[in-house]
C-alpha cells in the first residue's frame, strides 16, 4: 500500500513557467544575449537554475549569471498570478491530506525558492518533507534524493510512489526502485516519457486519485 506520496513540483503540481521566463531572458538581455522563447526556456528547465543557464549562456558565463538570475527569481516570483496550481493539483493535495498520506517534495530547485513558491500557493504545512537538490547528496535523475525523503519519513520503497512531469523524474525513480507516474503536464513531451515505460501514466493530475485508491484497496 502506499503510505507517501512524493511529487516533483515545476510541471507536476505547479506552473511557474512565466516567472522562469522573465528572470532567464532579463538575465540574458543584461548579458548582450537575445530574449528567448517561453516555450524553449521551458524545455530547458528540470536540471536545476544553473544548468537551465548554462544552456543559454554557456559555462564560462554561468556564474555571472546566476548573480543577475537568482536575485530577480526570487522577485519574479513574488509577482502575483506568477506561480499558480496545475489543474487538479490543489485537489489531490487535499484529498491526500486529508486521508493521512505523508506528503514530500523532491525538486531540483534551489530550497530558498521552492519555499518561496509554497509560501506563495499557501501549501507549506502539507509537506511533511521538502528536499531540494542544493540540499541533496545528487540531484535528479540520481535516485539519492528520493532514497534520503524515504530514510527521515521511516517508509520502505515499496510503500512510496512518485509523481513527476519529466523525463529525470522518470529515471530518478527507477533507479531508487520506487513506483512512478509520469503526467504529462510539464517538459517533457508525452512521447518522450511513455518510452520510458514508467509503471503509471496520467495527462491530468485528477487521475492520480483513482490510481491510489486502487492501490489502496487491493
């Protein structure tokens, strides 16, 4: 049965796609590089803020960037409608909450900005853990982070399941040996994670309560 729930947050229970746009191509129109499209930013994004520079930038201007990028993230947002709930995200939330699963996050964002977001969207409490990569012996797609939230919850692999939108959240999990559905509701296209054959599939997050309460009973 599954006792914890763990969701990757970008692209899986939330949408802070804009504010990850302006802070990329401020950053970038400061650095004499051009502007670039909120779709491309966003297939970009999942490896953490420094790699999502990179790519941009390159190595060699990563570090000035992420001086200009960080400080007006954190800006951008507190802007309000910056960061809103994916459909059916807030639902399963509650509906998880309230039947007594334990709740965590395992994202590649920055701590101090993934607190900024549930601060925002008014779900810190729900959480019983929040593991962030700057925080984590590896980030995604290394399986360490989702090892350290089942280690400090007290709950064994086969009773945990993960929820993530991308190709990495795919990978991190099988490797960790724990059940994961991919939605296909982030960067990741939904081809793409199909081939990976992950062991469940949804296109909205209103489907994951059928599939735990499934689960659940049998």
């Amino acid at each position: 049965m599954i006792k914890l729930v763990i969701f990757d947050l970008d692209g899986t229970l939330v949408n802070a796609y804009p504010a990850v746009s302006q802070s990329v191509n401020y950053t970038l129109n400061l650095l004499g590089f051009p502007s670039r499209s909120h779709a491309k930013i966003k297939r970009c994004v999942g490896g953490g803020d420094r790699k999502l520079m990179v790519q941009f930038v390159g190595e060699k201007l990563a570090d000035q960037a992420m001086e200009i990028y960080r400080p007006h993230h954190v800006k951008a947002l507190a802007k309000k409608g910056s960061v809103k709930f994916l459909p059916g995200a807030w639902g399963i939330l509650k509906f998880l909450k309230n039947n007594g699963y334990k709740l965590a996050i395992a994202s590649n964002r920055p701590t101090k900005f993934t607190r900024i977001i549930l601060k925002v969207l008014g779900i810190s409490d729900f959480f019983d853990m929040v593991l962030c990569a700057d925080r984590a012996p590896k980030p995604k797609p290394y399986p360490d982070m989702l090892w350290v939230i089942a280690k400090r919850l007290k709950v064994k692999t086969q009773d945990i399941l993960y929820v993530g939108d991308m190709t990495i959240d795919v990978h991190c999990a099988q490797r960790a040996g724990i059940r994961v559905v991919a939605v296909n509701t982030g960067s990741s296209s939904k081809k793409e994670l199909k081939e990976l054959k992950p062991w469940g599939f949804i296109d909205k997050m209103v489907q994951l309560k059928s599939i735990i309460t499934k689960i659940t009973k049998e």
